[in-house]
C-alpha cells in the first residue's frame, strides 16, 4: 500500500471528536495507525499516531529502541516509513513533516 498523505488528507471528513477521527483512521488504514501517545497543548489533550507508510522500515525503527545501546539509524529511509498524525480531542487533525 502506497499512500499519499495529501490524498488522504483530502479524503478527510471534517470530524467531531478525537474518537470519530480515530475510528476513520482505524477503518481506513487497520494495523497502519498505531497510537505513539497523547499530552495536553494549550489546555487540549492531543493525541500522536505514526500512519505507517513502510512497515518494514517502521519495524526495524521501532526495534531499534527495545535494544538499550544500539539506535542504528544509518538512513533517511527510516523516518520516511511513517508520518506523525497529531488528533485533538475536539477531531481536529494536523499532519506532521
């Protein structure tokens, strides 16, 4: 699956809450929206997904930290398998570079 963030971006409805944006994410991409945590910015609780575009390279990403000395990323590659999804508790959706 190729995916093209400004297509999906485009097919986005305009969503009400955090979890009617996640439940479209969910039935859109399954086990390619992975939930990476949530924190409160500006008095709003966000939540940050990864929508993986490469599981392979997003896999040996995330490898990478259960080993506690070797972080060996060696390309660019890696942080191209996924882009970061920021969800805010009112359904708002920002796409992170």
């Amino acid at each position: 699956m190729n995916l093209d963030i400004e297509s999906v971006y485009n097919e986005m409805p305009n969503f009400q809450s955090h979890d009617e944006a996640r439940q479209w994410f969910k039935n859109h991409f399954h086990d390619r929206i992975a939930l990476r945590g949530s924190d409160i910015v500006d008095g709003k609780m966000i939540y940050f997904y990864h929508l993986i575009k490469s599981p392979q390279g997003y896999q040996q990403y995330m490898e990478s930290f259960s080993r506690p000395d070797d972080h060996d990323i060696t390309n660019a590659e890696t942080f191209e398998s996924y882009s970061t999804i920021e969800i805010s508790e009112d359904g708002a959706v920002n796409f992170l570079p």
